[in-house]
C-alpha cells in the first residue's frame, strides 16, 4: 500500500486496541485523512481485536473501494444511514469527525 500510494501507513495489529480512535483522531490532527485497507483473511481478525474498544471496529459500513474481493478500503467518514420509512443511503461525509 505505501509503495503504491506513497502515503504513509499504520499496521492494525501493531496498534493497542484501546487506542484505535486516539491513532485516527491523531491522524486528523496532523491533516492526514486515515482509511482502512483490510484483507479479506484479515477482516475477522481486525473485527476481534477492535470490538468493545472502537466504533469503527465492526467495518460495518460499505467499503470505499474493493480490490478484486481480497482487498476492503474503509473510509470512516463514509457510513451507511437508515431512515425510518426511507431505507438505507451510503452518505460521504467531507468534513472533520
């Protein structure tokens, strides 16, 4: 991904899971703009080791993009909304969270 993007990056697994929303709350600080790109066999093992300890840890949302059904990019500031009586919409947020 760095090589490819030349953005820097983050290990998940290398991150306390109690400290998940400081690292992304600390990106935004530094005006970095963080996603998720999550493996396929990597999915459950991000799920389980976030749970209880962030929002973001269910990737619960649509992803931003897929890469042939083995790469996810999330993108937190894109969530799936429902409305009562409306149905679900895919809203990308632009601003700051």
């Amino acid at each position: 991904m760095r090589y490819y993007a030349h953005l820097p990056t983050l290990s998940w697994d290398a991150i306390d899971p109690a400290w998940l929303d400081r690292v992304l709350a600390d990106c935004r600080t530094r005006g970095l703009t963080p996603y998720f790109a999550v493996e396929s066999w990597e999915l459950e093992g991000f799920r389980s080791r976030f749970r209880g300890h962030s929002a973001a840890a269910g990737l619960d949302w649509p992803p931003l993009a897929t890469l042939g059904n083995v790469i996810f990019v999330y993108d937190r500031r894109t969530v799936t909304v429902t409305l009562r009586g409306i149905g679900s919409r895919r809203v990308h947020h632009v601003g700051r969270r």
